[in-house]
C-alpha cells in the first residue's frame, strides 16, 4: 500500500514537472509574438485617434507616463512632428450599462479632438454596443469639440439637458461614455504643459 501511494505520487510528480516544462517553454516562445501583436493592436487603436499627417514618430516609443487625479498610471502616447509634439493620445474610461468602459482618446496641440475609439466594454448587443464605430457614427460626433464648445453644462446626453443623443433603451453606456471623454478633455486642461513638453 505504501509502494503503491509513493509510485502514484512520483508519477504525478513527473508529470507536473513534465507539463510545468512545457508550459515554461511555450511562454517563453511566445512572449515576443504577444509583445508584437499588443504593439499592433496599440498602433491601430492610436492610427484611430491621431492622423497620420501631424506626426513623423511612433507615438508608442514616444510615450510617457503621468498620474491622474485618482493616482491611477496613465500612459500617453505622444505625436510629434520634426521633434515638436502635436497631438496626444491616451486611455479614459467610464461606466456603461454592463460595467466598465475604455476609450482611446486622441487631441490635438490645442485639446480639439481629434478621435474617439472603444477599446474595451461588456455593453450589450444591440444596443450599448452601438458606442462601437463599426456599429454606429455615433462615436465619431466628438471629433473637432473642446472644453468649452460645448458649454460645460451641455456635456451630458439629451435626456440630462445635454447636447449627446442616447440609444433608444440605452442611456446609461453613452452618459457614461460623455463624461469619460470631458473627464479627460479636463485631464490635459490640467496636465497640458508637462504632456506637451520635452520628454
């Protein structure tokens, strides 16, 4: 009886180490395609946000990190154009109807945007879903506003006095998609000198 547990027990240690091995081995073949392609999604996540004609540099090595007013790590990604940096691009998030949502949003030198893209959400088919551009235009209607136009008490939906459309059955992923996009025109309001600055 006690060969028998210690035979079984060397066994499923053999194959453990076996599987360990193999699982070490497969991640370390595959850590650079990983690298490559979260670089790829980046890089067409950005192309979104920020027109290739304001930048001759990859924003991805061009970037850097700051803090938000939540002390959460934030990352920009920096266009630049002969040295100068002319636009910038980063990730907000906001809260949708099936919890969170994340959204790339490109300005330009000034804080015009240039670009809003979902990157991430759990909204449903049918109808949160239609923050998505390949769903709806809506997303794209926040191209060319700033702080300021519109007016502070206008960056709501519709049905809070705003000036955002909102779905039919679906106000609470575009409400959240709003205040995601001001929350962060207010974040390079605040933090506009050390984005646009010297790295």
């Amino acid at each position: 009886m006690k060969d028998g547990t210690i035979k079984h027990a060397t066994i499923l240690g053999v194959f453990c180490l076996g599987f360990g091995l193999v699982l070490a081995v497969t991640d370390r073949l595959t850590v650079d395609a990983i690298k490559e392609r979260a670089m790829e999604d980046r890089l067409n996540s950005l192309a979104q946000v920020i027109p290739a004609g304001i930048h001759d540099n990859n924003p991805v090595t061009d970037a850097i990190d700051m803090k938000n007013e939540q002390g959460e790590e934030v990352t920009i990604y920096r266009a630049m154009k002969a040295g100068q940096v002319t636009g910038v691009a980063y990730e907000v998030h906001g809260t949708g109807y099936g919890g969170p949502v994340r959204l790339m949003l490109g300005l330009d030198a000034e804080g015009h945007i240039l670009g809003v893209r979902v990157t991430a959400h759990k909204e449903t088919p049918g109808l949160g879903d239609k923050i998505e551009e390949k769903k709806s235009g809506w997303i794209l209607k926040f191209t060319g506003l700033f702080l300021g136009n519109p007016p502070a008490d206008k960056w709501k939906v519709k049905k809070d006095g705003g000036q955002f459309d909102q779905f039919a059955g679906a106000t609470i992923t575009p409400r959240g998609v709003v205040a995601a996009v001001r929350g962060g025109l207010e974040f390079f309001a605040a933090n506009k000198t050390k984005m646009m600055g010297a790295k």
